[in-house]
C-alpha cells in the first residue's frame, strides 16, 4: 500500500518522464481549449512551469479564468493535474528557470521579448494505471466470454 508522499513522488518522476502536458484551459467565450505544452522540471511540493510567450491564448485564456488543467499521458498510465495558473512575467524567475535546450524555441535565451512563465498552483492529481497490453486484451476477452465488466485499472486522487 502506498503512502501520500509516494504517490505524489510518483506523479512528479512521471511528469518529469513525460515532459509534455495538454493544458487546458477556458476561453472568454467559454470554450475548453487544450495546447501540447513542456514542462519545466517540477519537485514534489513545487509548481508547474511552462515556457511560453505573452501573446498567446493560453496566457490571454489565465489573463480570464486561472482554472486550469494539464493532462499527461504514458504508455497504460495517465495522469490529469488540476489547479490555478498565473503568468509570471519576472526576469529573475525565468532567468532561474532557464535551460539552453529551450533556446531551440527562444533563440534569444531568457532576455526573449514578451518571454512569460505559465505557472499553474497545482491542486489535486487523479493517476489512472492500467495493464499492460496483452493482460488488458485478455481481460477484454474474459468480459466478453463472460457478459462481466472489464476492470479498467486503478485510480488514485492526490491532494497536492
């Protein structure tokens, strides 16, 4: 049986394997909205940094509602995190924040005119883990065979 700690711990080492979230977000208008976004490597405890620049429509969408919501997704585990997004606009937090390998999409560094973090205060975590492949299409067959329900794997939710 696992802990607290080792399921936030978890998440963590499973967003910082996955690299790559869908942010979701609400337009003005009302319309859900989601957007491939990198993650900055995050700690147990610590916020959700994305790079990104001030003119787009996820900046304008937290500028509106700050709730958001940024899915992972691995190979039979999926991870959705909920929480409030802020843009943070201070040279030092990005200058903090900085990797060279981000430099393929911001060439001038950290000093990139209208360069903002997204940052999101991370709520809650629901962690869904299923089967592999071969052990999921045989439990498909079994409910099949059986008239039963396929289980479809375990669920946790996190406060973080």
């Amino acid at each position: 049986m696992s802990t607290h700690q080792d399921d936030i711990q978890h998440i963590v080492e499973f967003v910082n394997r996955t690299r790559v979230g869908m942010l979701g977000t609400r337009e003005p208008t009302g319309k859900l909205v989601s957007r491939p976004m990198t993650v900055v490597d995050v700690a147990p405890g610590e916020d959700l940094d994305f790079f990104t620049s001030r003119d787009t429509s996820a900046v304008r969408d937290v500028r509106t509602n700050d709730a958001v919501n940024v899915a992972f997704v691995g190979d039979h585990e999926w991870v959705s995190i909920s929480g409030a997004a802020e843009v943070v606009e201070d040279p030092a937090v990005i200058e903090g924040l900085w990797s060279d390998a981000l430099r393929a999409y911001y060439p001038d560094g950290p000093s990139t005119p209208g360069l903002v973090v997204l940052r999101v205060r991370t709520e809650t975590a629901e962690h869904w883990r299923a089967p592999g492949t071969v052990a999921t299409a045989l439990r498909w067959a079994k409910a099949r065979a059986t008239g039963g329900q396929i289980d479809p794997g375990e669920s946790t939710v996190v406060d973080l």
